[in-house]
C-alpha cells in the first residue's frame, strides 16, 4: 500500500453549533474497546469481549425484514434541518480548521430514486440536537434489530457536546419516509474517541426504542458487515449530504462508487465525493456489506482533497457491535 506524507486536515459531515462539552468516564484499568454511553456509564471490554464467544469476529450476516412495512408515508420538513446548509466544519483531535473540501474533482455523485431496495432502505436520515441546543444531522445504517451505526462525532465532539436527543428515519426520498422515524434510546461510543479523539475509533452504535413491538430492523432489514481484504475493492458511499439537499430542495439519498485509493487494517480512503451530513455513512462492496464508515477526508500541503475516508470494519468495530446486538 502507497505511503504519502500529508498534513491531515479532517472534514466531519455534519453541521452543529456549540460550546465544548465533555463526558466522564470512571478512571482505572481502561482499554480503548471500552464502550461510553452519552451519561458516561462505561462498559469496560474485559467485561463485554467474552459475550461473542471468539477470539477473531470476521462477519456479520445481514438479515431480511421480518414483517412487512406498516407504516404510512409521512414528509420530513426539510426546513427544520439546520445541517443542509452548506457550511463545513473541520474536526481534528490535533487541528481545528474550517475547510471547504470534500468533493473531489467533478461531482459524480448521483441521487438515489428508489430507496425502497437494499442496500438503501437501510441508510438512514439522522437528526440530533445536543446539550447546548445546537441541532444537526448525519447519516446511519440499520446493522440489527435496534442498532444503527454511525459516527462517533455525530453524537459527542469538541464542538458541540453529548446529543441529548436523536430521530432516525430510514430510507428517506425527497423528504418522505415510510419505515417510520425511531428514537434514540442509548448511544455506546469508544473510549479511544471519547477520551482520545482517535479517529479510527470515530464510530458508535445507537440503539433505537422499539414501537410498540416493532424493531427498526425487522422492518427494514438489516445490512451485513465484514471484516475483508481491501485490495483493488469498489466501494460506495451513499448518504444524505447537506450542499446537494440544499440545491435539490429535499432530503435524499445521494452517492457514488470507486475503487479503494488505499486502506490499512483500521482505516479505509477512497476518492468518492462526499459532504456535510454523509458522516456516518456506510463504505459498502460489492456485495453491500458495509466494510467502513465514512467519516471525513484528507487535504495536502495545499489544502487540496487527496481522499476521503474513515475507521475500516475489523475485529474491533464488528465487536462493538455485535456485543451490544440482543
């Protein structure tokens, strides 16, 4: 794999307006797996690690919906939603600096016009507003019954605090969604961000409350993840990106497929465009399991885009969330 010596600037999708917060979490024998909710309780690995009952985690196989969709089509007002426009915010645990970049090259983005097939039933709108009432959106991906999987940084940053409140909305097309809109009921980050800033470690699972007896996953299904060899792979990366929500007038999927520009065993890069908004965004292959969540991207000397990128699916990552999977 090429090695480029680079500054590292790191653009987040998502829009947010704050002062810094911070969790706690009880000190002592820490690892970096150890699992942080939003009120701070902590789940620590050596605890949780032995519930998946092996050593190396590989997969997990993606499921269909166990019912079908009940729920009526309902609009989304787009004006209540800060983060389409098209403002940037850079995040670094080293650099804090605004830059306008994430798209690279021409745009080949493109809209996505049914999102009622997978892989894109599964990608979901999410709106948050934190503690300091700031608001702002990203987007996830349905991985179990009641588990999306998203960014770290959606839900706890140096900007913006903890989210106190999160609305997921799976599928949604030009501000219409019809698999029903969930709400947050816990959220479990990694210390290694939480305390650390780690970027490799900027992913995090919400857990969604049921309604009534329905669980998020059983109506939408859910996608697989795996933990592979990256190696001239074509990966996509669909979202909800603020600049093209902006211009289109509503909330939809947009996205694009490249090949991988490179990849280690923690961290994913590739040239697909992306924007405000599309954090969190799955990184699928071919077959549409998710092997990656976007997360930011990278500028040279010059400030000019090289990649785009975020922490890889691996053992770690497909851990965390199946610990927490019931």
């Amino acid at each position: 794999m090429r090695k480029k010596f680079i500054y590292l600037f790191l653009l987040v999708g998502i829009i947010i307006f704050a002062l810094p917060i911070s969790i706690s979490a009880e000190e002592g024998n820490t690892n970096q797996n150890d699992m942080i909710t939003l009120d701070g309780e902590v789940i620590k690995f050596e605890d949780y690690k032995d519930k998946v009952k092996t050593d190396t985690i590989t997969n997990i196989e993606p499921t269909e919906p166990k019912y079908n969709n009940p729920f009526e089509t309902k609009y989304l007002n787009k004006n209540n939603y800060k983060a389409m426009e098209n403002q940037t915010i850079g995040i670094s645990n080293t650099i804090n600096e605004i830059i306008p970049f994430a798209v690279i090259g021409t745009d080949g983005r493109e809209k996505v016009n049914d999102t009622d097939v997978m892989p894109y039933r599964a990608i979901s709108f999410i709106s948050l507003t934190f503690e300091n009432e700031g608001s702002g959106t990203c987007t996830g991906t349905v991985v179990a019954r009641d588990l999306i999987l998203t960014n770290a940084h959606c839900l706890d940053n140096e900007d913006n605090g903890n989210a106190v409140s999160s609305t997921v909305y799976p599928a949604v097309y030009d501000s219409h969604y019809s698999y029903g809109a969930w709400q947050m009921e816990e959220a479990y980050i990694p210390r290694g961000w939480s305390e650390n800033r780690d970027i490799k470690y900027d992913y995090a699972v919400i857990k969604v409350e049921p309604l009534g007896d329905l669980h998020v996953g059983e109506i939408t299904g859910t996608l697989g993840m795996t933990d592979q060899n990256l190696n001239s792979e074509t990966v996509s990366v669909y979202g909800y990106p603020g600049d093209l929500m902006a211009e289109d007038g509503q909330i939809s999927q947009w996205g694009m497929s490249s090949s991988v520009y490179d990849w280690n065993q923690n961290m994913v890069y590739y040239t697909l465009d992306t924007n405000n908004g599309q954090s969190g965004s799955p990184v699928l292959n071919t077959n549409n399991e998710v092997v990656g969540v976007h997360r930011g991207s990278w500028v040279d000397a010059d400030r000019e885009p090289i990649y785009n990128g975020g922490p890889k699916a691996n053992d770690e990552l497909i851990t965390f969330v199946l610990t927490i999977a019931p």
